[in-house]
C-alpha cells in the first residue's frame, strides 16, 4: 500500500513496508531537478513490497498442515530463534498463546496473536503478563473456551515474587478477565506448574508431596470447586523425575514429559499412559522417534483443539546441510534470529500415530 503527494516542490512517498509492519516516508526535493531521486524510491517501495514474508492468513496462521513427520510450528513467527515453549489455542482456532524466555527464564512471558477480520496480529505480550519481575509460563484454555489457566510466581500486592501459582482468566465478553490465584487446595506455598483440564474440569498439575520430590497429582472438581489432590500411581509418575503432564479431554490417556527411563532417546522423553473405564492408569508407553530426540529439554505438549495435531517443545538442532558454510558475524546473527539454533522450538505433527501405541499399554 502506498501513495504520493506534493507540497513546495517535495515529493512525499507514503508506503506500508511488510518488513517494518509500519507506514514510511520517502521524501525527494525538488522533483524537476532530481528524478534519479524518484526512481530510486520506486524502486525502494517495489522491493520492500516483494519481501518475502510468511503468511499470517488461514488456519494455523496459515502453516502448511503436518504428516507423519514432525515439522516447526510457524517458523520466523512463533519459532524464531528465542526460547519458545508451552501453546495454547483457542477452541475455535482463533487465537494462539506461546510462551517466550530469555536468559534462563530470567524473562519469560505470554505470547498471543488472533485472527482480525481474517488477517492474524503481530505476536504481542499478553496484556496481564507484562510485569518484568514475574515469569508468566504454561497456558491452557480449558475445552469449553472459558477460562485460561497459566502458571506465575507474581504477587497478588504487587510485591516480590513468591513460589509459583496456578492462576486463573475468565472469559467475559470475548476477552480475558483480570486473573486470579486459584488457591488452594491446588495452590499452596511451593511450586505448581503446568496445569491441564478435562471436559468435566478436573485438573491435573506438577508439585511437591511432604518429600520435596514433584509428581503429577488430580483435583476434582465438584460443585463449583476443587477438592483434595490425589497423587497418581507409579505409572504416571513414572522415571526418577516426572513434570509438565498433559491430560487428554476426555480423560483417556496422559502425556507424561519423563526423566530416568530405561528407554529414552536422551534424557526427558514424552511417555503416554492411558486410563480405563475402571480409572486404571497403563504402563507408560515411549511415545518414539516421531517425536522424542536426543535432546534432553523435551518437556511440553499441547493439542489443537480439534485433536488432530500434537504440539510440542524440543531443542534439537539443525542437520548438517542446513548449517552455514563458515562462521561470521553475519551468520552467528543469522543464527541467532533461526529455529533450531539449540534453544527450544515447538514442532507439531497428526496425533493419529497414538492410536497405535494404544495398542501396546499394557494395564
């Protein structure tokens, strides 16, 4: 998009530049005398305009759909280099959450972009995720689209920060509400993190028992409330460490991130568990190659809402033919602003492979 006016023999060029997401002006004197002048900013409108950008339009934001092979989820634009984790979406599609860290979670906050008459926004912080003092990780839409969940070590007085909560926006208006603690009895004075829901609202969650050790525990939900957790069994607090547990709507089966397996690929694999009629919990199945790898920070999942796709964390690097042909200034900032550059991505791939390690849980 753009346009040209005069005024007192100077040429004004207004144009949208895709590279800068913002309007620019060009401005040339003298237009009789200088019409090299002018040539030169058509030309600087026409390669601004031919940029290559990645579409921000269409599902997805507009991604090509994955297969059987795990591929980066939005390169460039959720998976740009930074350390990128956790990803949530809305039931409808229409709104993306991601989380971002820098300097070892010294930083790390809530990312969103939603669909605008069709066109997807910039990634911006979400608004009550901007206090620099807190960490804002792991959100979750619950399956009925009313509340966000995430975890945060803020200060409900604003003061410093304190252990990690479970904290709660309601949906009001097609907006998120200002959020609350969910206190307890999930919440308590150690951590909590990565809170996932079921149809029915039972929650599953990461803490500490009376030994300081983290496992995944169950809250029920049951007239409008939480009542006391349960630590499940062995099979789903399987390895020598176990966090970040994601839980199937329909309760049917839990994605369990686990460290200390005899079979892993390297250190924390993603290991399914699934559940019977009877609330009985299988042996925890590796999930394979499709999406575990030698990289030891594989350590969160997510589906689309539809369940078709699974979304998850992992920090492998690039194959040797995607690595530059020397090292310089120019390529170590390449690298710096490219996926797969030893910080987290996320990666998504068609859920139906599960299916077939249903077939090998063993109760």
């Amino acid at each position: 998009m753009y346009g040209f006016f005069v005024d007192s023999n100077v040429l004004f060029v207004v144009y949208y530049c895709i590279s800068q997401k913002k309007y620019c002006f060009l401005q040339i004197k003298t237009i009789m005398k200088h019409y090299l002048f002018i040539i030169i900013a058509v030309l600087v409108l026409l390669s601004c305009q031919n940029e290559n950008e990645p579409a921000l339009s269409g599902l997805y934001l507009g991604q090509n759909l994955p297969g059987d092979s795990a591929e980066l989820f939005a390169p460039g634009i959720v998976s740009t280099g930074m350390s990128e984790r956790d990803i949530a979406i809305y039931p409808d599609g229409s709104e993306i959450y991601f989380c971002r860290n820098l300097g070892n979670h010294k930083f790390a906050t809530i990312f969103y972009t939603k669909q605008v008459a069709g066109v997807w926004t910039q990634p911006e912080v979400l608004e009550f995720c901007r206090n620099p003092k807190y960490t804002y990780i792991e959100p979750f839409i619950s399956p009925d689209g009313s509340k966000l969940f995430f975890v945060s070590n803020m200060n409900e007085d604003g003061g410093e920060s304190k252990s990690s909560d479970v904290w709660v926006s309601e949906r009001l208006n097609g907006h998120w509400d200002e959020p609350y603690n969910l206190g307890e009895p999930v919440n308590s004075d150690k951590d909590e993190y990565f809170p996932s829901v079921t149809q029915d609202g039972t929650l599953y969650l990461t803490k500490p028992d009376e030994s300081g050790q983290e496992y995944i525990f169950r809250y029920q939900y049951k007239e409008g409330e939480y009542v006391k957790g349960e630590k499940l069994n062995a099979h789903v607090n399987c390895g020598v460490v176990r966090y970040n547990a994601l839980i199937a709507p329909d309760e049917s089966f839990i994605i369990v991130p686990a460290f200390g397996m005899d079979d892993n690929f390297g250190g924390t694999d993603y290991y399914i568990v699934f559940r019977n009629e009877n609330d009985e919990w299988s042996k925890p199945v590796n999930m394979g190659d499709k999406i575990n790898s030698a990289d030891p920070r594989e350590w969160s999942v997510a589906f689309s809402p539809d369940g078709k796709y699974l979304f998850f964390m992992s920090a492998r690097g690039m194959t040797n033919n995607q690595l530059p042909a020397e090292l310089s200034a120019k390529t170590f900032n390449q690298l710096r602003n490219s996926p797969q550059n030893g910080n987290s991505d996320i990666y998504w791939i068609k859920s139906d492979f599960i299916d077939e390690l249903k077939k090998k849980a063993v109760f």
